[in-house]
C-alpha cells in the first residue's frame, strides 16, 4: 500500500503537471482538492482517465470523484478495491 | 480632405506604450533584452524563462504551448499596473492546431483511447485570452483572430474601435503564432 502511495503521488505531479511541488510537499491525509495543490475540475477528469489507463477502474459518474479523491489514502485504498490492472 | 488622411490622422493618435517580442529563445521588451535561452524547443525555453523571471503562477505549467507563449509575453507588458480596463486584441496564423494535433493523437487508437480532459480544453486558440485574463483578473473586451499573416492595420482599427467606445482604456494587441517547433509573439500595449 505504501508504494502505491508513492506511486500515486508521482502520477499525480506528472499528469497534472505539478512542477513546483514534490512528492514529499503531498501528504497521505492532505485533501486533494481545496488544499495547497490548487487542482480544479479539470484535474478531477484528469484523475478520472488516470484510473482508467493505469488502473483498469472506470468511473461512470464523474461525481464519484469527489469521494475518492479525497486524499492519498483514500485513492489508494479505493484502487487497491477496484483495480483491474 | 481625402478618408486616407483622416484615417491616418486618427490612427496616429493611437500611442504604443510598450512592445515585447518573443522569437528564437529571446525575450525583448522595447528593445531590450530581457531574457536569453539556450534551449532548442519551445517547451524548454518557456519553463526556463518561467523560473528565470520568477512568475510564481504554477498554473503555467498546465498550459498548453501557445497559451504560454502568449501569457510570457503578456505577462512581460501586464505585469506592473492597473489592467481592470485592459482589452486584449490578438490574432495567429496556425489557431490551435499545434494543441489540436497532441489531443488527435491521444484519440486515435481505439486500444489507447484516453483522451485528455486538460489537453482538450486548450483546444480553441482563444483559451490563450482566457489565461491572460484570469492571471489579471480581467473582465474587458477580448478577441482572437485567425489571419494569414500579421496584420497591424487590422488590428489596431479594432483596439482603436475599443478605445474609441469607451469599452477600455488600453489594448493588449499583437500576434501570437506556434506551431511544431516555430513560434513568435510580438504583442503591444495601445492607448488613445
């Protein structure tokens, strides 16, 4: 679990190109969304087509995503549920 | 007095405030050298001169190439002052074409079928304006326009139209073109 975390955390800085911050900066517990990362809708569906290509795990209501991206731990609680790759 | 004249007349009361040029890994304002790369490819060059002249404005990053382009050389005209009345008046060769390319590639492959969300909203070459307006927080008249080459007259009838209407103070006009590996923005602030 610890690895996917970090795995996640890296993913998220590449695809949402989170050039300033690092994977230390992102806390396991730290909100996604409305904390210091600034991320906006755009990069929820970014997260959406993320979970699908790495992971196998297809949202069909977009608005799921707010439950699950939450934090870290919770993302990758919810990916090691679902993942189908 | 013939209409040539007096159109002359009124453009020449237009006054060009300040001009920046971004070509060939340089940036120039007025004239002077402001920023040198030694970088080969457009994406270098931007996020070298983005740390360099410290924009601290980490959506940049999420740009697409011609929405940095055009907010490098806004921003080196924008950057001190009052925009609240600022108009914005820019134009391109190629539109959004260099961006359009990168989202076709991501839907081409019915096996790899991912397409981006954030590489498809910078799908219209008008999004550059929107950058630029929400860095500034500016709700003023815009337009971009999809021209064979750079046309001055062209767009400063319009900025001067803008001016003339009382709808803004002062116009950010200028060309704004990239695609592939070519790129040059020449923008200029205008005022009655």
């Amino acid at each position: 679990m610890e690895n996917l975390k970090t795995e996640l955390k890296h993913k998220i800085i590449e695809v949402l190109n989170l050039e300033d911050v690092s994977v230390e900066e992102i806390k396991d517990t730290d909100p996604l969304f409305g904390g210091g990362l600034g991320l906006d809708s755009i990069d929820a569906l970014e997260l959406i087509v993320l979970l699908d290509k790495d992971y196998g795990i297809k949202l069909a209501d977009p608005k799921k995503g707010k439950e699950i991206f939450q934090s870290i731990d919770i993302m990758a609680q919810f990916i090691e549920n679902n993942r189908t790759k | 007095m013939p209409q040539w004249y007096w159109k002359n007349v009124k453009m020449n009361m237009m006054k060009k405030i300040t001009a920046c040029t971004l070509e060939n890994s340089k940036i120039t304002v007025d004239g002077n050298l402001i920023f040198e790369s030694e970088s080969n490819t457009f994406p270098e060059f931007a996020k070298e001169a983005y740390k360099n002249l410290e924009l601290n404005y980490p959506k940049f990053h999420k740009m697409d190439s011609l929405s940095k382009l055009a907010f490098l050389a806004a921003e080196m005209i924008l950057k001190d002052g009052d925009h609240s009345r600022t108009a914005l008046v820019l134009a391109n060769k190629s539109s959004s074409l260099d961006t359009d390319f990168k989202y076709q590639e991501s839907i081409n492959s019915q096996e790899n079928y991912f397409p981006s969300p954030a590489v498809f909203v910078y799908t219209l070459p008008n999004i550059c304006v929107g950058e630029i307006s929400i860095k500034h927080k500016m709700q003023t008249e815009n337009a971009f326009f999809v021209l064979d080459e750079f046309d001055e007259n062209f767009l400063n009838n319009y900025s001067e139209q803008l001016l003339r209407s009382g709808k803004a103070d002062k116009v950010l006009c200028g060309w704004v073109e990239l695609f592939q590996e070519n790129y040059k923005a020449f923008v200029y602030l205008l005022t009655l």
